[in-house]
C-alpha cells in the first residue's frame, strides 16, 4: 500500500525545500517561521532579509521588467523532491475581437534563484504559503540571503519604488481595491483634446484651470491656502464629459517636467463598507499627491449614508494638498447642496449642454471626412447643414447613433457589405460643449435623393419619437 506521507529527503536534498514540503503536508499556523528557521540552519554564514511581496516587492517582476536578472536553482538529479513548485494557467484576452490568443501565465509557490542585481549576488527563495489561521490572505515572502544586508536593503527599496509606480497604467478603485489597469490606459491614450469641440473661451479655461493648478504650488504656500481643488461637469448624458475627462488625464500625464497620476473611482465597494472604501481612495489619493482623483456619476455613488463621511475625507482634518478632484453628473439637482453649492469642496461646475448648429455641423463634418473615400455614400457639404437642421436637442450620443443606424440600414442592401460602409474607425470621439442658438433652414432639394440624407431622417425621426415618449413619461 503506498505511503499517505511525502517520502523522506536523501542527504543529498536541499533541507529548506525538505522543510517546506514537510511543513506543507502538515497543519501550517505560520510558514515563515518554518522556511526562516530552516534556511538560518542550512545558510548559517549568510544574513536572511524577508520582503514581503504584499508590502510591494515582487522581485521576480522586477527583474523581468529589465532592472535585475535571476536564473532558477534546480536540486540535485538524485533528490526525491522537486526543486520548484510552480502553478501555469491560461489567461484569456481582456478583448476577443482583437484577436489575441490570451497569455500562458505562472505562480510561484515554492522556488530559488540565483538573483543579479547591480553587480551584487543574492540568493532568493520566493515561497507562497498561508500565515495565520485564517483561509485568507494569501502571502508569497521574497527570503534574501546575503553577506550585504545593506544591499538587499537598496534592492527593496528600488522594487518596491517599481511596484508602486504606474507604467502604461491609470490606478483604478473597483471591487474594494486599487488595481493598476492597462486597458483604460490605452484609452485614454486616444483621446486628444483636438477630437474634442468647445466653445474656445470655455475650452481655454477648462484647461488653463487644470494646469494652473498643478503649476501653483508655491503660490497656494505663499497664500497660506490649501492646495487642493475640486470640479463638476454636468449636464445631459452624452455630451462629451467622460471624452472631456479622458483628454485632461491624457495631458496630465504626458507633462515632460512632472507627470500627474490619475486615480479613477468605479465604485465605493468594499467588503469593508462604502466607508472603508472612501477613507482608502483619499488615502490613496494623498499617498500620490500631486494627482488627478477622477469620481464620475457623483450623484449615484455619493448617498446619503456616506454624505457626511465623504465630505469629512474631503475638507476634514485630513490634508489633500496636491489632489485635483474632477467629479461629473448627469444629474446636478440630486447631488446634495453640500457638494454641489460649496467651494472649497467643489469650486467650479462646468456645463456640458446639447451641442448648437455649429456644432452639429462640426460633427457631420467628421462623418463627412471619415466617409470619404466611400464612392457609394454621397456627402456633399450642404447635408452637414440639413443634418444639423433635424437634429436640433440632440446629444451627440444621440447624432452618433443616428449615423450609425442610418450607414448599417443602408450596408444591408449594399453587396459590399456594412464594413464598406463603415470602415474600422471608432466614432465617438467628437464632442461639443455651447449654448444652442437655433436652427437655420438650410433646406435643398438637391438632397432629397441623397441615399445617406434619405436614411438619416427616417433614423432621427425614430429617435425623436422615443425623446418625445421619454419626455411624456411613457
């Protein structure tokens, strides 16, 4: 009958990896005592330093990242026990219609290395185990021996610089934790403040109110005033502030002199309570202070069980110099009077209204340019004024669905297909922000047998009918 136990380590068997699967058989309370005790014991001449990967050190992605090298340590051909444990999963693509085939990815439990970093030799065992007697959390130690402990100690220092900083990645609160996301990086990447149409005074000084800011630090000490800031965006939904929002933290970051960090809320979602989550995104937020906190839907995550405590991590006895906070709503009316009517907490609101006839041409103009090259789509220059015409209260969501039905309606009959019509470029990257000053009648009959001009009423006359019924209430 074969064995329940592990077999029994040869003399020629490294003794921490004899101890940690003899440990990991049995009922474990505290992993790092064991791996501690038995590598003191087999490395007696070298000093131990213990990192802690939830303390921001992952040496492994460290040195992947180019900053150091390490090369796995594999034990003795005739030893009865593996020399690494190490998990491999498969990953899938965070989008399929990109056509990534997803990514082979691995966990260390249990491995050593000989670990390089600036000309100095170190060696690492990284060890993943359950401390405590709890089912959670998870901790993977980094164990470094060294005749340096002055060195192992720089080491920690510069990963843990790496680990907290963002490379190609935006700090994003959602599901009761911050996590660095990539994908919404790479959008914001795309969003230019040239795609997005203003009212040039009020462009000029939405901007020149960020970057002001963030270049007035010596003034606000001089005035003895906190720096901090806070501003609303609000108006209809569809209008361009998410767009807005985007560009700002695009131009954020790319400052050569000194880049800003932007740190986007989702959620107040904790396990802990909505609390807990508040009280972690401002410390966050004074953590990589001088930064862009960027709170959307404001009137839907501020309730009034948080009210208080939101406004307390907000103008308390905490100090939030250096963070910019950007807050937006469609619904300016719900947010309570204490967030929306007093500065010092939100200083400025700016209006994103439905788009004037200038801009609704501005923005036929950009399907115009986009359909160019399409010979079986015309789209001469007096359509963009008869759109804008028919089009007057709406959003530019609005528009843009408007054209997209109409060009899909139009690819079903069309033997080249819908990608013929439609190319493969996105269409939401054009917004406007004025006041409406009416419509002209820029009518002509030459349009009339215009296939696009013909599609595109029925399409707005579809969605009016459902603004009509919205605004009845049925």
């Amino acid at each position: 009958m074969a064995s329940l136990f592990p077999p029994r380590p040869s003399p020629d068997d490294d003794n921490t990896t004899a101890s940690f699967f003899a440990h990991s058989s049995a009922q474990r309370v505290n992993t790092d005592a064991v791996i501690s005790w038995a590598l003191k014991a087999q490395y007696p001449h070298l000093s131990l330093v213990i990192a802690p990967s939830n303390y921001n050190v992952d040496l492994l992605a460290f040195a992947s990242a180019g900053h150091a090298s390490y090369t796995a340590i594999e034990g003795p051909p005739s030893s009865a026990l593996p020399a690494s444990v190490i998990w491999k999963g498969y990953i899938p693509p965070s989008r399929r219609i990109d056509g990534s085939p997803g990514a082979l990815v691995s966990g260390v439990e249990f491995a050593k290395f000989l670990y390089k970093w600036q000309g100095t030799e170190f060696l690492l065992y990284v060890v993943s185990g359950r401390d405590g007697t709890e089912p959670y959390p998870q901790v993977r130690n980094n164990y470094i021996l060294t005749t340096d402990t002055h060195k192992a100690d720089a080491l920690i220092v510069e990963a843990g610089r790496w680990g907290t900083e963002l490379h190609d990645e935006i700090w994003v609160w959602d599901r009761g934790y911050w996590q660095k996301s990539a994908e919404l990086f790479d959008s914001v990447r795309g969003a230019r403040w040239e795609d997005v149409i203003l009212d040039e005074d009020m462009k000029k000084a939405l901007r020149e109110d960020h970057r002001s800011f963030f270049d007035s630090r010596d003034t606000y000490k001089r005035l003895k005033v906190p720096w901090k800031r806070g501003v609303i965006y609000y108006g209809p939904p569809g209008n361009g502030k998410t767009i807005s929002i985007k560009a700002m933290m695009r131009e954020l970051w790319s400052r050569d002199d000194d880049p800003v960090p932007t740190l986007y809320v989702r959620s107040f979602f904790s396990y802990s309570g909505p609390e807990a989550a508040i009280s972690q995104i401002f410390g966050k937020a004074r953590e990589l202070a001088p930064c862009y906190l960027v709170i959307e839907d404001l009137d839907s995550l501020v309730s009034d069980g948080v009210r208080s405590y939101f406004l307390n991590e907000v103008d308390g006895l905490k100090g939030n110099d250096g963070i910019f906070m950007i807050g937006s709503t469609n619904h300016l009316d719900r947010l309570d009077p204490g967030i929306s009517k007093r500065p010092s907490r939100f200083d400025r609101k700016y209006l994103f209204p439905d788009p004037d006839r200038d801009q609704r041409i501005a923005y036929c103009q950009f399907w115009q340019k986009k359909l160019a090259d399409n010979k079986k789509i015309e789209f001469p220059d007096k359509l963009c004024g008869a759109i804008a015409d028919i089009t007057n209260k709406f959003s530019f969501a609005y528009m843009q669905e408007a054209f997209v039905a109409a060009l899909l309606a139009i690819a079903r009959g069309d033997t080249g297909g819908e990608s013929s019509i439609l190319g493969n470029e996105e269409v939401d990257g054009w917004v406007s922000v004025s006041e409406d000053d009416g419509d002209s009648d820029d009518d002509d009959d030459s349009l009339k047998d215009l296939l696009l001009w013909e599609e595109i009423q029925r399409q707005v006359a579809i969605l009016r009918e459902g603004m009509d019924n919205e605004d009845r209430g049925d």
